[in-house]
C-alpha cells in the first residue's frame, strides 16, 4: 500500500497556501487594483498577440482553450462562479487594513511552522523587509478574492455551527487501537499524538480543523459514518477507531463544539472577518466541500488534507 499522508498538490486557482512557502518574489509584483473578470475587461475580437504579423483575437483564443480542454475551463468558470455569487450574495468586502492583517498572518504561520532561519532567509533573497513582503502578498491577483471567501465560509460555519477538531490518521487498524490506549495513559491528546508519531512511520497528524454538517473535509463527507461519530463528541472527548472510505483508520479529539447561530453576514461580519483574519488552529477554508457541489471534480486526491488551502467551492 503505498503512503496516503503525503500532502497532494494541486492547482490553486487564487488562493495563496496559509500553511506552505508564501508566494513566490523573484517576479516583479503587479501593481495593486481588483481583479477584474476578463469578460468585463476584454471584447472578443481584442487582439491578444501577434503571430507573424497577424493578430490573434481574445475569441481565437478561448475557441481553441475550449477545445482542446473545454471541460476543465468550464469547471474552472462554475467555480468561479459559484464564489463570487457567494461573496456577493454576502455583500462581503474587504479593507486595506484586512488585507494587510491577512497577509500578515500567513507569513506568521510560515515563520512559525518553518522556523525562524528560514523565515529570514525568505527575506533575505528576496530583498524584502517584512513590510514589503506583505505588501507582495496583497498585490497579489486574486489574494481578495482568497480572503472574501473565507470569510463567507466563517460565516457559514456561524450559522450551521460547527466542531473544532483533531485527528490521527493510521494505516494499521492495530496501530489505531494502540493509541486509543495511549490517549487514555497519556496526559494529553498532544502528549499521545508525540509518541505515536516517533513509534510509527505509518501515521500522520491532521492539521486541526473547523467543519460543520453540511460544510466539511471531503475525506469526512465520503465516510459518513466518520462524520457521525465525530459529530457525536463533546468537547474534550476522543473517538473510536473510525474506518474511512479509502481503507485507512482514524481518531479524533472534538476540541470545541459550536452550536448553530442563524443569521445574516451583517450579524456575524465583526466575528467572521476576526475568525478569518486570524492564523489561528482550524482555518474554515481548507479542504472543504458542500453536498450541493459534489457534482464538481474533487479537490482532495489524498488521504491526508494537503497544507495547501483551496478557494474551490
């Protein structure tokens, strides 16, 4: 069987990885402006380039994209979609200052997760002051719209309620059961993942994740049965050993249980965009999916949630 826990990359449409290397600084930044549909921006007989002489129109373009590969750019085009209806049905917006504070916690979480060597050293062939690498991030195309979405899938786990929680995940059913028993002589959950994770070599540690019913990791909304059972937990306790749909073995811990809190954007906004400005544990936007959607190509190919985060709803 060969190795699920590997994180599995994968095109990120707009979305910059919290969790990974912030993007990258070699290239001149473009300057900062909303990013603008090329529908609204471009009329379909605007040259594009020229071939020999010739010019190439915005529609000989796009004809051949669709056909060499017309299925991907439609899904591609429904996902867009899908997320800006979204943002606008929401009215979200977001502020210079939010953009900078977003920015500013992924390149905390960078320097915490890689270290603080590694950190600098970023800086430093970049030839960038950590003001001026935020300043990159917000630059960058498509970082707003990044941020709109999470902050409507705060909103959504505000309103359906949601649970915060940590997972082990196994190859070996045996080496599952094992450490049910260790969390139970351990002094922690934390304590019992450490010592799991230097016995085993077939084991990983989920980063930790806020899901709800009906907005939850795709590893999860393939095994229902896993969702019950996490569903199930109070705060604090720890589960079985939870058999997947992909064959493999995992235990979780329900940190926090939030209840349901109906209501509109203009009632959560203050704690939406907080709980989405932060670089705090259990990031709502990674590794999500809504049954309404399930029709779209899948965005999680791995067993183990990729440190990446996607904006593909």
């Amino acid at each position: 069987m060969s190795r699920p826990f590997a994180p599995i990359g994968f095109p990120l449409l707009v979305a910059l990885a919290a969790c990974a290397a912030p993007p990258p600084v070699r290239v001149a930044a473009p300057k900062p402006g909303p990013v603008v549909p090329a529908e609204m921006s471009m009329t379909e007989d605007e040259v594009v380039a020229l071939l020999n002489g010739r010019p190439v129109t915005r529609r000989e373009v796009a004809d051949h994209a669709l056909a060499a590969d017309g299925k991907n750019l439609i899904d591609q085009y429904i996902r867009w979609k899908v997320r800006t209806d979204r943002v606008r049905e929401l009215g979200i917006v977001n502020t210079p200052e939010e953009l900078k504070a977003r920015a500013r916690a992924i390149l905390d979480t960078f320097r915490r997760t890689e270290g603080e060597e590694a950190y600098r050293k970023q800086l430093e062939e970049a030839g960038l002051t950590e003001d001026q690498y935020v300043d990159r991030f917000t630059a960058t195309p498509g970082f707003p719209d990044r941020l709109s979405l999470e902050k409507a899938f705060c909103h959504d786990l505000l309103v359906e309620g949601s649970v915060l929680f940590d997972a082990m995940a196994f190859e070996s059913e045996d080496e599952a059961k094992a450490f049910v028993e260790l969390t139970r002589t351990c002094p922690t959950f934390d304590d019992a993942a450490a010592v799991a994770l230097q016995r085993e070599s077939r084991v990983a540690r989920w980063p930790r994740y806020r899901v709800s019913r009906e907005l939850t990791i795709e590893s999860l909304s393939k095994s229902p049965e896993v969702g019950t059972a996490l569903f199930g937990l109070k705060a604090g306790e720890v589960s079985g050993v939870e058999k997947t749909a992909s064959g493999f073995f995992l235990v979780l811990r329900c940190v926090a249980s939030d209840p349901p809190a109906p209501g509109t954007y203009a009632d959560h906004r203050e704690r939406a965009a907080a709980e989405a400005l932060s670089a705090g544990d259990g990031r709502p936007a990674a590794r999500v999916a809504r049954p309404a959607h399930q029709g779209l190509p899948d965005r999680v190919q791995g067993f183990l949630p990729s440190r990446e985060m996607s904006n593909e709803v």
